[in-house]
C-alpha cells in the first residue's frame, strides 16, 4: 500500500469559488503528485497524467498496481 504525504492543505478559496482539496506527494516516489481536479483525482509525475479516478482511495489502488 502507498503512503502519502500532504504537501498543501485545503483551503478556502472564497464565496462562490468554495474549498480546494489538499495536494499529496507519494512517499517514496516525491516526484509523482496527486491533486484533484473537476471532481476527479489525478497522479501527475512531470506535468505528465500518470492515472486517474473518482475517488482518491481508487487513484492509490491503480498507482499500487502501476509502481510495485
């Protein structure tokens, strides 16, 4: 199983703008970040979409899958 590490917190981006979810890096693997992005979680590694999915939990199965 990945382990992640945050690297921004949420924030509050304003009235009508609403909350940003937090940015996280792979332990291990610092180069690949995962952010959400239009409802849907993405790995990036370089500016280059490694992976996606709806959910955050499903992202760390793929990317589990895709590493080791």
């Amino acid at each position: 199983m990945l382990k992640l590490k945050k690297v921004n917190s949420s924030k509050w981006e304003g009235n009508g703008m609403g909350i940003s979810k937090a940015d996280w890096v792979v332990c291990g693997f610092e180069n690949i970040i995962i952010t959400n992005f239009a409802g849907e979680w993405h790995a990036k590694d370089s500016d280059k979409r490694i992976a996606s999915a709806y959910t955050r939990k499903e992202l760390i199965e793929i990317l589990s899958n895709k590493l080791y």
